[in-house]
C-alpha cells in the first residue's frame, strides 16, 4: 500500500462520528442524576403504535415505564439494564406477576411510520424488548431478586434520535388503574411539553395509539363510557393537566375525536402533593366524591434539589417583591415554563390569584402550585 493511501484511510478512520443521544436522553440523564420521582419518556416511544389487535396490559405497561425511568439516559446503549424485582412491586400488594410481564413485552409488536430501502413509505414493526433474565433464585425469596433487559436495537434507534420527551411522575405511573388512562396520560405530558395541547384522530388511530382491539367496544357511546370517561377522571386526579375531548360527527356517527390537554391552575397544583404522597386506597372514592374535587397534577421536586439547599427547601416561600433576586428556584421555573412573559409579571398574577393562601404555601407544595400557575398563565395568554 502507498503511503498516500494510509494517510487517505487514515484521515476515514479519523472522521468516524461516534453516535450521540438526542434531547430525550440528554433529559433523562438530567433528571436521573437529580433523583425523585420524575423521569424522561422519548418522544418517539410514547407515540408508537400498537400493531392491529395488540395492546400492554397496565401491569406490563407500568413495567415498561419503570425499565424507561431505570435505564434513564443509557437507554440507547447497547447494553443490559437491571432494576431490582422490590423495585416493580413497591408501593403494591402481592405478586407482580413479573414472568408474565415480561413475556408480555416481549410478544407485543409496535409500529411507527418509515421508509423502505427503496424509499417508498413503509410500516416498521417491532418489539421493544430483545432480552430478558429474571433470577429465580434467591436467599431471600423470589421477590428479592434482579431482572436484566436489553433494548432491540429498532427500540434503541428510535430513543436514540427523539429530540422530543416526556415528563412523568413515578407515582403518578402507579397510581393508574386503567392502561388507556395511564397511555393519554404520557400523550398529553408529550403535548404539553411541545406547547402542542391538542391529539386528533380518527376512530382506527385513537384504537391504533391506546391499544384498543377492533373487536372491544364497537359501539362509540361504549368506548366513551368504558375508555374516555374513565381516563379522563383518574387523568383529572393524578396529572398535572385536565384531559377534554370534542367528538368531530359526520351525521350520527363520529368519525373523529379531539383531545385536549390543559395545564392546572395553581390551586389545583396544591392538591397535587397531596394527592400523590396520600395511599392510593381510599382515592377512587375521593375522586367520586361531589364535594370535595380533588385534583391532582405532578411534583417538581427537582426544582427544589437543583436549586435550594436541602435544608431550606421545607422553608422556601413565595416573596413579597420582584423573584429577580434572591428566588432562585421560583425564577427558574419562571423563566422555564412562562413561556417568555415577564417572570414579575407572571409572579403579580399568581399573588392575586392566591390571595391569604400563599401565605401558607411552603417548599415542595409551593414549587408544584408556582410551576401549575406558569404553566396555565401561557395556555391561557400564549407567547408574549
């Protein structure tokens, strides 16, 4: 070989770009490095779509979730992932069924949108589980021990390149009892982040997105009864947002159906915390009940640890003057999710909105009514 052509190979070799994650992961490293209960799901897994006939249980669904929140920003890697069986089942009662889960995952197929080899539109279909190991054997009982899982690498392609993500809350995840709410409860954190608050589809995409078999409710005033309503109350409780939906008719029959996602106000942000440290006993009922609405949106105590030093962060209150100076916390999630309005502005109208009860809000209540507040002040205002 010619000395010119090693420096040429050379010079190919020197120009190989080593892969790199995109914003979801960037996010999801962030967040796992903060710790709590919030954690990034990409965009690009949240909108795939269940092939014709297939769905995920909620029990396989919450697993899903809880391998996403475990790998956080390694999930693109070709590489195992391992979370502990305690881990699945805490915060529940009995037998997860883990075997069954996972066997679950495996035999489930997805699709999304591609492109042949020769360019012309095509459907990719694929599972988001290539292995798994569970240990049955274990000093202290079955439920003690380890799973490991790897990625496809189809799956890992499509974390890899999301730019867009998801916020979720770990306890909002559990709390769930119905897998449509808990799958238009990650639509809608995926919207709501892009300031997208809408979902439209047809009849064969709502069953497409949810997992609905052709087969289960095929009269509409069904699925509105079974699925919608039922999403739509525990998504009310446990979400940092209101789902809506408009039903688009052509003569009696519906052909079409709008959701819309709306952050809550900073009241409702107060429930939030409670709701969510509160035992899930008992909350069906306090969701039924007429007089007391209890609604329930996600905790952001990351704000919290990222920015005030442990210590404080119980004694953290909303200031009397401008939050420029000296309200670190308060301004960042000003600045992050005021979309752009000024932060003293924003602060004025919450003062006005609480009245004597922002006297009363502290720490990790606070932050959650303060982020509700700037979030619903953009909805209802846009971008200045």
């Amino acid at each position: 070989m010619k000395p010119s052509d090693i420096s040429s190979a050379t010079a190919v070799e020197e120009t190989v770009v080593e892969p790199t994650p995109g914003r979801a992961m960037r996010v999801a490293a962030a967040l796992q490095a903060k710790g709590g209960d919030e954690f990034a799901k990409p965009g690009s897994i949240v909108e795939v779509k269940f092939v014709k006939g297939q769905s995920l249980s909620l029990t396989a669904s919450r697993l899903l979730a809880l391998m996403i929140l475990t790998a956080g920003g390694d999930a693109w890697q070709e590489r195992p992932h391992r979370m502990r069986k305690a881990d699945i089942r805490r915060g529940h009662k009995g037998n997860e069924r883990i075997s069954d889960m996972l066997e679950e995952l495996h035999r489930t197929l997805f699709a999304v949108d591609d492109r042949s080899w020769r360019g012309k539109k095509a459907t990719l279909r694929f599972s988001l589980i290539a292995s798994s190991r569970e240990e049955t054997e274990d000093a202290e009982g079955a439920d003690a021990g380890w799973i490991e899982w790897e990625f496809t690498p189809d799956a890992r392609k499509l974390i890899q390149e999301s730019e867009t993500y998801a916020v979720l809350n770990r306890q909002a995840v559990l709390g769930f009892r119905s897998s449509y709410a808990l799958k238009l409860y990650e639509i809608g954190a995926l919207r709501l982040h892009r300031r997208q608050s809408t979902w439209r589809g047809d009849m064969a995409s709502l069953r497409a997105a949810l997992g609905i078999s052709p087969d289960v409710y095929a009269d509409f005033a069904q699925l509105r009864r079974k699925v919608i309503e039922k999403a739509k109350a525990e998504i009310d409780q446990l979400a940092h947002f209101r789902l809506e939906w408009r039903e688009i008719r052509q003569g009696r029959t519906v052909t079409e159906i709008e959701f819309r996602f709306e952050p809550k106000d900073a009241p409702a942000q107060i429930n939030t915390v409670d709701e969510i440290e509160r035992h899930s006993a008992g909350r069906k009922a306090r969701r039924d009940d007429a007089v007391e609405s209890v609604e329930v949106g996600a905790v952001v105590q990351s704000a919290i640890r990222a920015l005030v030093a442990p210590e404080k962060a119980a004694e953290l209150v909303f200031p009397e003057g401008s939050i420029q100076f000296g309200a670190d916390a308060l301004a960042a999630i000003g600045r992050s999710h005021g979309g752009g309005w000024d932060i003293d502005l924003i602060a004025d109208a919450y003062r006005h909105q609480m009245g004597n009860r922002l006297a009363k809000l502290k720490g990790a209540k606070l932050i959650s009514s303060w982020t509700g507040f700037c979030e619903s002040f953009v909805a209802r205002r846009g971008r200045p």
